[in-house]
C-alpha cells in the first residue's frame, strides 16, 4: 500500500486528512508533536511517530520506516493573532519547520508534497472575490511565514525538476467529519461559540459597524472534510503527473458574515441567545471571500456541506468530546 507522511496528523485538520487517506486506499503515517495534536485522534490502526518537524532527521527516519511517496505538510503555527505575539515560535515553527521537512524529503528523494497554506498570505483583499493571482500581502507573522513556506517549496522545484508540490491555501475551516474529531482552538469563531453554549454563556460578537449588510465580518467558511477530500485530490493528482497549478484557494466563492454564523447556531443548538457585541478587533478586514473554481477543475473541489451541516456537525462533535482526556 501506498504510503503518506502527515505531519500534524493528530491534530484538527490533519486528522481528517488521515480519515480521507484510509478511504481512499492510501496508508498515513502520523507524524506529529503533540503540542496541539491529540492521541485520541490517530485512529489505532495508522503507524504514528512521535516527533518534531524542526529536526529533520527525525522525519528522515520516518519517511524511510514507513516507505512513504509523499508527504502531506500541515503541521505548524496556526494562530495569526498570537503570532504578532510570538513571532520567533511562528518563524522556528512554519518556516524552520518546513524546511527540515524538505530538506528530509529531498535528502532520501521523496518528490510529492501538499502544502497546508493559508488565506492570511493576502493580508486584507480589495475586491469580492479572491484568485490565486491576487497578490500577497500578509499582515502577521502567522501569513508571512506561511508565505514563505510557499517559496521555499517553488525554489526546491525549481532546482528539482523530479520534485513537485502543491499549495492550498485554507479559508475558514469549520465543522466535523466524525463525531470523535473536533477543533478545540481557543482562537477560532466555532469553538469559540461551541464552548459558550455548552458553558451557558452568551457568544461574543467583535465588531457590528463594518461594511457589510449586517455590519459583522464576512468569511468564507468551508466544511473540514471536503477539504480532506481535495488533499487526497491533490495527492493522486501528483502521483499521476497530472499537471497542477501552484498554488490553489479552497474557499466557497460565498461569504457569511458572523452573525449569520450565530443564527445557525441557534438553529442547529435550540439554543436561544443574543450574542454579546464588542469592538472590532485591530486588523479584521470586513470581507475575505475567495474563488476556488481553480480547485473546483482539478482537485474535486466542491462544497458539499451546507452551513447548517457546518454548524450542526461541530456542535455535535463538541458535546461528544472528552476534554478530560486533553492534556
């Protein structure tokens, strides 16, 4: 069986990565820290290898272990608001992190890679809808080293022409794709709400004043597994040799603003509530939609989950979690 290395396999999104793979008949290797990552998330038949990214022998020995082709890079620093906080664990993280990654990959010759990227690479957009041809302008650390992860990734195909990899750049993750699987970020809206009302506390609104038609920010919000599914895309597309694009946004082309995301949530819960308004936090953008027809054509991109399904699947996974077994 064809085998992948999933750096960050035991967190969130990795996590339904190596559900994705499983289905697919692809075999994933965890490999992960365990810094944010949970144990009960790597399923008991998946080879996990406790490690660090930053140290490329470690990653070396696992990608000879296991026999791996590939490897799927989502591991990393992912809080962009913290990042202005703590730059050089953003750096040492995304940037050094996906260095040793690579030079692992190309010191035992393993040539496929999809790369976990980020919206933050543009920094706050002008126009409606965001193409992967917009230029980049990141404004935290968290979206520069992201950025640069992309680069180094270009330069090493260039002078690797049997090297290929692949950037998808993530918009709003949300929802679940197994009960078992949840995001537990304290940074992201969905937790954020989930851990409010299980609490019995009103959610929190940042901002009504800007310019969109409910006054509350507008995001692209997209379900966690139909982007497993186009990773796995993408990881069949390389193999194949098919041609890819660069760099690819996963993002719905459909923008829901915040408070549109509440009254989900009072739907999906039975809850009842008015969420509590705040200011607006520093360097929120009223609007970042993006077009992901690129991703649509070539990676099976689509939106299979409503935003009812988004909302109704993450509160489901967040009442079933034991948040004992957290460390």
């Amino acid at each position: 069986m064809v085998s992948w290395l999933v750096t960050g396999g035991a967190g969130y999104i990795g996590s339904h990565v190596v559900q994705a793979f499983m289905s697919a008949g692809i075999e994933p290797v965890v490999f992960d820290n365990f810094s944010t990552g949970l144990e009960q998330f790597v399923p008991a038949d998946v080879p996990c290898v406790a490690g660090d990214i930053r140290d490329p022998q470690q990653v070396i020995s696992a990608l000879i272990n296991y026999d791996c082709v590939g490897v799927m890079h989502i591991a990393g620093y992912k809080y962009a608001g913290v990042s202005v906080q703590e730059p050089l664990e953003t750096y040492s993280n995304n940037v050094t992190g996906t260095l040793s990654v690579l030079s692992a990959m190309d010191t035992v010759g393993v040539k496929y890679l999809v790369y976990s990227s980020s919206a933050s690479v543009y920094g706050t957009p002008e126009v409606e809808l965001v193409t992967e041809d917009y230029r980049c302008a990141p404004e935290s650390p968290y979206g520069e080293s992201k950025l640069i992860g992309e680069w180094l990734i270009q330069d090493l195909m260039r002078a690797r022409p049997d090297f290929v990899g692949v950037c998808l750049r993530y918009f709003n993750v949300v929802g679940s794709g197994a009960k078992e699987l949840y995001d537990a970020s304290p940074h992201n809206l969905f937790p954020l709400v989930c851990d409010a009302l299980s609490q019995g506390r009103t959610p929190k609104i940042f901002g009504d004043d800007y310019a969109t038609p409910d006054g509350t920010c507008v995001r692209d919000y997209v379900h966690v597994a139909d982007l497993a599914t186009s990773h796995v895309a993408a990881a069949k597309a390389l193999q194949a040799g098919e041609p890819l694009r660069r760099t690819y946004n996963l993002g719905s082309g459909n923008g829901l603003s915040v408070r549109q995301i509440m009254d989900a949530f009072v739907t999906a819960t039975g809850i009842d509530f008015t969420p509590e308004v705040f200011a607006r936090r520093p360097g929120d953008p009223d609007r970042i939609v993006a077009d992901g027809s690129a991703a649509a054509a070539d990676l099976d991109w689509k939106m299979r989950h409503s935003v009812e399904q988004m909302v109704s699947s993450a509160w489901e996974a967040w009442q079933h979690a034991d948040f004992s077994l957290q460390k």
